[in-house]
C-alpha cells in the first residue's frame, strides 16, 4: 500500500493562498487549556467534531487549568460530551467546524489550517461512492460571503505510526504529558501499526493528513481543485 499527504499544493504568493482558500475556521468551543510548571501554558490542536447540543456553554471561550485540575476534570468532560476521555487533549476544538468567508469560495477543496480539509459536495460525493475507511465527513457551519456554497469538512479517524516513533519519543514533558513531532519532513507510515483506515493521523498529530492510494485515485481521476497528494517514500 503507497500513502499519501493531503496537503494543499505549492502557493506562489501569500496572495494566491487566500484567494484560493477564502475562509477562515473559527472555533467557539474549547475544552480548557494547560498550564504546567515545566512547560508554561499550552493547547493542542486537536478537533472533536460532535452535535452543536452536546456542545455547552461551558466550553464557551478559552480557558486554562493546572495539571493536576485539568486530569481530575477530564473524565467528567468525556461523559458530558458522550466521548472517550483518553481522546480529549488540552484546547481541543468542540463541536461543528465553523468558518467565515470573505468571499465565495470557487475551488472543490479549501484549506483553512493546516489538517483542516474543507471540501465540497462533489468531492464527498466521490469519496462516499468509493467506500473509503476511517472517515466521516461534518458540515462546515459557514458565515460571511459565502454564497450558496456548503463545504463539509474531512474527520479522519484512522490513527497509525511512522517507523521508529512511540509515545516515549514523542513525550516531551512527564508532568503534563505534552507530547511533540519530531522531524515533520519524516512521514513514512509504519505498516504493521497500521489500522487499515484510508484516513489518518500520524503519531496523534492532527495537523498532518495522511491517506491511501485510495483515496488518492479519487482525487486524482475526479481532476479535483486546490490539493495536492504528495507521495511519501
């Protein structure tokens, strides 16, 4: 099996990024933030994509807690928003993805932070008639000069390693558990700790997408705009 990086393709102007990707996602919702003696404060970027309902106002904003609040209230988080604790990372977005334009959006895939891949409805459609794994697929909540455009964004939820990497190599502070990625530019996937998804993170890093050939096909035989599929060796 040959992997992927779903990434965006190569701007030639900081000007041609943005008009090529014409929104910008604004998050309302966050589990708190950490403040760990060690390291100082900090957030990850991790996403839970869930129902606006399950979503309060308790969440509202950003917030900090100490190490030792911030574990104790983790597992009370996991059962008010019906998710696994062990999932839930300082500063994780909640709730929808939501995004403002500044003007409508032309291209099939839209990039608004990197591992936030925004599509729209003929891509989803390709990607569902493929019958792909480890993927679902939320609706971007879009305000601003958006037009009639409706986007959805890609939620993977394979997870797999790159070779040589384990939580011990990536922990960089044992008090908070903060856990880092090391040499970005290393992607190769580890195929025996592989869960067979066509979607996934590496290394619990939401910000590096990584797919199959699969998906790749699809990309590649629907012409679709504004992304690239950079193969990793």
């Amino acid at each position: 099996m040959r992997f992927f990086e779903l990434t965006h393709p190569t701007y030639t102007t900081d000007r041609e990024e943005k008009r090529r990707n014409p929104v910008t996602s604004n998050a309302t919702h966050h589990i708190p933030g950490i403040s760990c003696e060690v390291c100082g404060r900090w957030s990850s970027s991790s996403r839970l994509r869930l129902p606006s309902h399950v979503v309060t106002d308790e969440f509202l904003g950003v917030s900090v807690l100490t190490v030792p609040e911030w574990t104790k209230a983790r597992d009370g988080w996991g059962t008010r928003l019906g998710v696994d604790p062990a999932l839930i990372e300082p500063g994780a977005e909640l709730g929808p993805p939501r995004g403002t334009c500044t003007r409508t959006p032309t291209e099939d895939v839209v990039h608004p932070f990197p591992g936030e891949v925004w599509i729209s409805d003929p891509v989803v459609d390709a990607l569902k008639r493929a019958a792909l794994r480890g993927v679902s697929f939320a609706e971007v909540q879009l305000t601003g000069k958006c037009g009639a455009t409706a986007l959805s964004e890609i939620v993977a939820h394979g997870r797999s390693w790159r070779e040589n990497s384990t939580i011990e190599s990536l922990r960089l502070c044992n008090l908070c558990l903060r856990e880092g990625f090391p040499s970005p530019e290393n992607l190769r996937v580890d195929a025996a700790r592989w869960d067979r998804s066509d979607f996934m993170f590496l290394d619990n890093n939401p910000n590096i997408l990584v797919v199959t050939e699969r998906v790749a096909d699809v990309f590649n035989t629907n012409n679709f705009t504004n992304v690239s599929l950079v193969p990793i060796s």
